[in-house]
C-alpha cells in the first residue's frame, strides 16, 4: 500500500489565500488591517530565520507588519514593557514572543503579558487552560498543532471516536495536539520519554502525531495499516549528496512508513508550511474579532 501524500504546502497556500482576500475585504469594508508584532530576543538563527518568515508573510498576504529584535541580555522588565506597548496599540492585532527565550527570562511570566485577546501564539495560560478544560473555547489555538487537524481532515480522516497516539508533550505542540484531539472526540493516548512499549502502542492508533525530535525515530513496522501520520519533526541529518552535507527529516521513517500508512505528511511540506498558515489565520481573526465581526 502506498500512503496518500498529505500536501502541507498546498492547504497552507489555500488557507493563506483565504485569509488575503478576507484582509483585503476588513480593509476596503471595515477601514481595518490586520497587525502582526513579533518579538525577537538574541541571535538564535533559527530563531531569526522563523520570525523573518513570519514578518515576509505577513506583508505577502496585505497584512501590517512590526517587529523589534531585542539583545539577548534585556531584563524582563524591558521586554515586558515591550510587549505591554504592543499590548496597547491598535494596529497590532497579534503579538508573536518567538520562543525559546534566553534562560534568565521566565518564560511563563512573558507570555502572561501578552494580552490574551492578542495572544495569537495561542501560549497565554489563559488559553492554554480553556484548550485544556472541556466545553470551554481558547481566543487562540497554537499554530502547529492547529495545522496539524487541518491536515487530519484533509485527507477526511475521521477523528471522532479513532484511536489517536501523540507521541511527545511539549507545551507547543504534543500537549495541544492532544487536547485537540479530544476536542474532536478522539480517544487519545498521549506518550513521552518514560512511556514503556511505544511500538504497542503506536500500534493501535488510527492517527498518530509525532513531536519528539528525533530522527526517523517512529518505524514503518510500528504503524496500524492505513492510519494516519502526520509528523511534526524537523531534523537535520548528515547528508553527504547535499551540498550544506545535510537534509532535513521527520520524526517517521518515511520511506518505509509511506508503504504501511493511509495517509502521511512528508517533511519538509508537511507540517511546517502549515504553522505559519495557521499564525496568519489567527491575526486575522484577531482583527475580525477587534472589528466586532466575530465572537
Ligand atoms: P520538545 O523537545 O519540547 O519535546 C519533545 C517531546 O518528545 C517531549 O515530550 C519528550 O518527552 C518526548 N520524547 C523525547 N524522546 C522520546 C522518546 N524516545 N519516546 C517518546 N517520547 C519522547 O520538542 P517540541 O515539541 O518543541 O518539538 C518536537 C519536534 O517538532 C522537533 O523536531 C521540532 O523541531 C519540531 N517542531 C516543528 C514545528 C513545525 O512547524 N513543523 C513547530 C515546533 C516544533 P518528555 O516530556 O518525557 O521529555
């Protein structure tokens, strides 16, 4: 059996699409452009090269753009009047703190300050805890794992009443993926570094989610026949045909899971292409929401 390719390039482009032509229209109808703030603190090039991305979209897709990029050694007070600034002004509708932040910030304390209305990252604990409880709706669901259930549906996987498996629990990504998930009706298992007879489990899954981290780590042998994979890792590997002598892969086995899986993200255009999408979603709403014209 070979998987269906789940094209994460293609549903980031359609979303981003639709979310260009509905900026287009709060403008002309409304008189609002939707604002995106990023915050960068240090030299992280990662770090450099995602907000950057996340600045050219916003531009791309007719949306206001700022940003400040912070020496790694500022105190918390002064990123945190940074971001109360933001906080304040009306153009900004999200307020993006690229994580991770240098050791001597708290991490909670920082993303508390940002307003939960502008909280487009979806890591205020406010939305986190409504994500978390039942019957109550975060202003703000975190980008990849959000993406991660556009891909799900997708391909119309049904998530109501399968076995989901989320492989890792990070607060960006395994955590929400799971909460997700059991929004959705799933029955899921969420599975960490301490879990005992991962493959069993696995196993059972109709859909899994792999955020770990490692490289190639989920076998094809591992895999229920015809489920869902969606893979969430990005991996630098040693790859002497490459020029930079390296190549990104996911957290899957792809090549041997693509001959078991129904349906597989590949990476990269997978999962990546989608966290940006869903960012751009999310400040859209934003300023809808500013504007009155949603909940
Ligand atoms: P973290 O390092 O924060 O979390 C990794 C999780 O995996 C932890 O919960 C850890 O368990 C678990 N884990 C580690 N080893 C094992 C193991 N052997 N078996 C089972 N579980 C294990 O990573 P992130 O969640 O931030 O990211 C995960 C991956 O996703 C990375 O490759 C990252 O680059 C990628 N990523 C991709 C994004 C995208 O846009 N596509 C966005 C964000 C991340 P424990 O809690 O016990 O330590």
């Amino acid at each position: 059996m070979t998987a269906t390719l789940i094209d994460g390039k293609a549903v980031a482009a359609s979303i981003q699409q639709k979310v260009r032509e509905e900026a287009e229209m709060l403008k002309t109808k409304y008189g609002v452009t939707p604002g995106l703030a990023t915050v960068l603190v240090g030299d992280n090039p990662a770090s450099k090269a995602y907000v950057g991305s996340k600045q050219k979209m916003t531009q791309e897709l007719g949306m206001y753009s700022v940003g400040v990029h912070l020496p790694a050694d500022i105190s918390q007070d002064e990123l945190l009047k940074v971001i109360r600034g933001y906080g304040e002004d009306p153009k900004v509708h999200g307020i993006l703190v690229q994580l991770p932040l240098p050791p001597h910030l708290d991490q909670e304390t920082v993303l508390g300050a940002v307003p939960i209305e502008k909280d487009v990252d979806g890591f205020h604990p406010i939305n986190v805890g409504r994500l978390a409880m039942k019957n109550r709706e975060p202003l703000f669901v975190p980008c990849t794992p959000a993406g991660c259930i556009v891909l799900i549906d997708s391909v119309g996987t049904k998530i109501e009443g399968a076995r989901a498996v989320v492989l890792g629990r990070s607060n960006i990504v395994g955590l929400p993926a799971a909460f997700l998930l059991l929004h959705r009706n799933a029955t899921v298992t969420i599975c960490h570094s301490r879990t005992q007879n991962l493959p069993d489990i696995v196993r059972q899954a109709d859909i899994v989610i792999a955020a770990i981290g490692k490289p190639q780590f989920v076998k094809a042998e591992w895999l229920k026949p015809g489920a869902t994979v969606i893979d969430v890792g990005i991996n630098a590997i040693p790859d002497p045909t490459k020029k930079s002598g390296q190549r990104l892969v996911g957290d899957v086995d792809f090549e041997n899971a693509k001959e078991v899986a129904g349906a597989i993200t590949p990476v990269p255009g997978g999962v990546g292409p989608m966290t940006i999408a869903m960012l751009m979603q999310n400040t859209l709403n934003s300023a809808k929401r500013a504007a009155g014209l949603i909940k």
